[in-house]
C-alpha cells in the first residue's frame, strides 16, 4: 500500500486495518516524522557518544550544569490527571483482545497496554493492538469462545495507559521515504489519532509510559512531541500524560530533570528491575569483575545499589507531586495450591515493601495477583488516593550508592543461575519468535526484559571468567554445552525447530561475542527474524 511518495506499507493487509491505517493517520504520522524523526537520530547518536565516554570514565554522577533544576524545590509537574489519582494497582500485558478484556475487568486502577517489551512487533500485532485499544473504548469488545466463555467490558474498567516503543526501534513495516519509520512515533501518534479525543470524552485522556529514556534530553522531546501532537490534533495542551519508566542506570542520575522537562505531561516515575539491571552490565560491561552481577533471582530490590534507586525514585516524585510506581510482580497462578501459595506470600513481602517505602502503587503481571497488591496498599493508603504527602525526606543518595554493586549481600552466582538464564532465555525467544510477547516460564510471565537480563548475564559471566559458587569457571563452552542441553529439552516438548534454531542462534551470537551487544540487540535481531516470517 503507498499513500503518498512518501509512505509506504510493506505489512500485509488484514480485516479491519483500514480502520487503523486511514490516510488521515498516516498523514499526521508523516508530520511527525517530519518534525521530530531528525532530532530521535541525533538523540541516538548521542547515546553512542556518552557510552563511548562512559568507557574511559567508568562512573557516572549527577550533572553539574543541571544543578540549578535539582536544587530549586518550587516546581511541581502538572495536576493529577483524571483516572491517574489512585494507581495503587496496575496490571501490564500486550493489548491483545482477551488481555485487554481481563486488565480492563481485573480490578486494577490501571491498564499499561504494552507495545513494547511484552509484544512481539509483527504487523499484525501492532496494527490489531491499536484496533482492540480503539474497540476497547468503544466498547465494542464482546466475544464468545467455542467453550461459551465470554468475553466483555464491565462498568468500571481500568484506566488505559499505553506505553510505545523506546527510541531505539524501527517500524520496519512502513516507510517513510523508504526508511524504516520510527517504532516509537508510529505507536504514539496511531494511538492518539484514533483514540485520544475519545479518551477525553469518556472523562479520561490520551496517556503513556516512556521506555528506555537515557537522559533528560530524551524526555524534551518527549514533551515537544506532546505539544505539537496536541496542537495538531485540536486536543488542549497538558491533556497528554507521561509516567517514565527509570530503567536505565544513566536515567536513575537524571530523574529530577526528566520530570522537568515533561512537568506540563508528567504524570510519575516507575521503577523497574531486569531492564534497569542489563543497562548496569551493559554501560559498565569493560570495568572489570566490579560490576559483575550473581544469579539475577538474588538482586532483588532490597540489595543496596537497588534500594537507593527505589529510595531516590520515591523522593524525587513526592517531592515534585509526581506519582511513584513500583515494580513488577511477574508470578502466575498454578493448580498447585501450594506453589501459589508461597509465590504469594514472596509477591505480598515485596509489595509491603514498597507501599512502606511510600510507592503509590506498583505492578501486577496477571489478574490473579490484583487482590493480593491492591490488600498490601489498602493497609497503607486506605481511602487516600496515594501517599504524595510522604516526602522521603530522610532519604540521601549519592553517586556511590547508586553503583555500589560490591555492597551486595550476595556473592557468587552458581552452576544453577546460569542453567536457568540459558533455559528462560531460550523458552522466551523461542516463543517470541513465534509471536508471542508476554509468555509463561516455569511460573512467571516474562518479557523481552527478562531475555536481555538473561543473555547479558552469561556474557558478563563468561566474559570476565566469573567463578561459580562450587569453584568453576563460566566458561563459552560451559554455556554452549547448556544451550545444546536446553534446545533438545524444548524439541521433546514438541517446540517448532526452526523456531527453536532460530533462538538458539541469536543467544549463542548476543551472549557468547567478543563485545557485548548494544542495548536491545536481541530485540532487533529478532524483529528481523519476525518480519521474514509473517513477510513469508
């Protein structure tokens, strides 16, 4: 399909895409292209610049020249949003038909329907996302399976909060003179177009979450793109709101001037784990065994480079009148009562955790977990909305602490860890080449995210010889002996080959190479593979 001699859609055709794919839509996507994909490519090469810096240096700090924004305590981000005052519990997932109906019926304050790490970018399921989000407020979801389970929208759903692509990925489906269009752009503004003056009509708003922000610079063009896309579209300036995700070490130093450059859009801060962790390894991967990580299911957020992040996050939001959002609980309910059971009780501890330190909310992976995060902020909140009045005051943190890896309570990782990478990172990729974004594995929902921290993890290992608990080096054949291993167990599970292969191959050549790829490699590579195959 090519809409102008500018536009071109390579993804095939479906029923319905039209409604998505109008040329009113494509138009306002080349406007912003025009605007604002010049700045993105800047903004990237940037990132190239500071990583390359951060080699020689081997530590980052807080800015100086943004001392003044940090140190001025009289701005605040703009007022609570409607929909966005209670957050105590919101529920992520891809925005696939029955996903959407559940989130939106499971009892959460808040959907985050995910474009990015929990969908695997196929055309059909980012063009048919957009389709069931403007369904969803329309109200026109109502299905029935052939087993009789319905499927529909009750009175109160969830708030809608959809988070696009970070700025590193393409839409390698549409063209906008014959490159790539920018993953991020095509998410936000198809989303907008279609469904943010419905959004406001219906007493909510047009609102997202920000992935993968590096720097306050990244968050201005956020907030420029906001401004235009507003104007653009005839919706009032400041309906748009923004919640950034601090899931990259360099970002954790910048979190009061991320809020202040989006402080007409800004809606919160959330702290993450796996993605926050791989960019640790990631930006420190030639320092040495200094930043080297044990088994990933041992850095929980009570380690103390973890707790001061989370510390800060909390101060810095109140501080501002921004909400603070916590992390995700990834279990998944089984027919084992006693499995769930202590899964529970592991999800329960870390949400107490959290609404202790003054989050005024956190994330919940499946429905099922709804009622156990919503009674831990019930205990704290009560009939408040959330604890912004709860300044973290008491809380310093310095540089130091935020890097402070080798004050961990935890020592060497084990022959156990690095299975269980292999094994999660294999099952994922397997099943993401397949299709699938958000997938169960051995118990828990993993994304994308877990992949990364995954294959990240045996390269740091094998990279710096690490020793395992039991005396052992990891070692490149130590890893490729369990990829072997792992690969023949997912064949006898009945998993398809080529797919299996396919996994196989991007995890031997992401976490066995000299250096350790780029940000997100894995992502890439494997929208790749993706295309190929929906494209076939």
């Amino acid at each position: 399909m090519t809409l102008t001699s500018r536009i071109e859609i390579l993804g095939e055709p479906e029923e319905r895409f039209e409604e998505i794919l109008t040329p009113e839509a494509l138009r306002f996507l080349l406007r912003l292209h025009d605007a604002f994909a010049a700045r993105r490519a800047e903004l990237l090469a940037e990132r190239a610049r500071r990583a390359a810096a951060l080699v020689l240096t081997g530590t980052l700090d807080f800015l100086p020249q943004t001392r003044a924004v940090r140190e001025d305590l009289s701005w605040r981000v703009a007022p609570t949003a409607p929909g966005l005052a209670d957050r105590r519990v919101e529920i992520t997932g891809p925005p696939e038909r029955r996903m959407a109906v559940n989130a939106l019926n499971s009892g959460a304050q808040v959907w985050l329907a995910d474009f990015e790490d929990a969908t695997a970018p196929t055309w059909h399921n980012l063009v048919s996302g957009q389709l069931n989000l403007l369904d969803a407020i329309e109200r026109r979801i109502d299905d029935t399976t052939p087993e009789g389970k319905r499927y529909r929208i009750g009175d109160t759903p969830a708030t809608i909060v959809v988070r696009p692509r970070g700025w590193h990925l393409d839409e390698a489906h549409l063209l906008i003179d014959g490159r790539p269009a920018v993953g991020a752009l095509v998410d936000f503004g198809l989303y907008l177009f279609h469904c943010g003056q419905r959004q406001i009509d219906r007493g909510s708003g047009p609102y997202f979450y920000l992935p993968k922000l590096e720097n306050h610079l990244e968050a201005r063009l956020w907030n420029e793109i906001f401004t235009f896309a507003q104007a653009q579209l005839g919706i009032p300036h400041g309906t748009v709101r923004a919640t950034v995700l601090i899931e990259t070490i360099t970002a954790a130093f910048e979190m009061d001037e991320i809020l202040y450059e989006l402080r007409e859009h800004a809606a919160g801060l959330n702290a993450g784990r796996w993605d926050y962790l791989f960019s640790l390894i990631k930006n420190f991967a030639g320092q040495g065994p200094r930043f080297v990580l044990p088994d990933r299911a041992t850095v929980t957020m009570t380690q103390p480079f973890l707790r001061a992040y989370t510390d800060l996050l909390v101060r810095t939001c109140h501080r501002r009148g921004a909400h603070a959002i916590g992390g995700m609980a990834a279990a998944v309910p089984s027919k084992d009562p006693a499995a769930d059971e202590a899964a529970l009780a592991k999800v329960r501890l870390d949400k107490e955790r959290e609404a202790g330190d003054g989050f005024d909310g956190s994330w919940v992976a499946h429905p099922g977990l709804v009622a156990t995060c919503r009674q831990v902020f019930d205990g704290v909140l009560g009939e408040r909305p959330h604890q912004l009045d709860q300044g973290r005051e008491d809380v310093e943190v310095t540089a130091a602490d935020l890097l402070a890896v080798q004050r961990m309570s935890v020592g060497l990782p084990t022959g156990e860890g690095v299975r269980s990478n292999v094994a999660v990172a294999l099952r994922y990729l397997t099943a993401w080449l397949g299709g699938a974004g958000a997938v169960a594995v051995f118990g828990l929902m993993e994304d994308v995210a877990t992949a990364e921290i995954a294959r990240c993890q045996l390269w740091q290992w094998q990279h710096h010889c690490s020793r395992l608990t039991g005396g052992s080096l990891v070692t490149p054949g130590l890893v490729r002996r369990l990829i072997d291993t792992e690969r023949a167990a997912l064949l006898a599970e009945g998993a398809d080959p080529g797919l299996v292969d396919d996994a196989v191959r991007i995890l031997a050549e992401t976490a066995l190479g000299a250096d350790l790829p780029a940000f997100l490699t894995t992502e890439a590579y494997a929208r790749h593979l993706v295309r190929i195959r929906t494209a076939a």
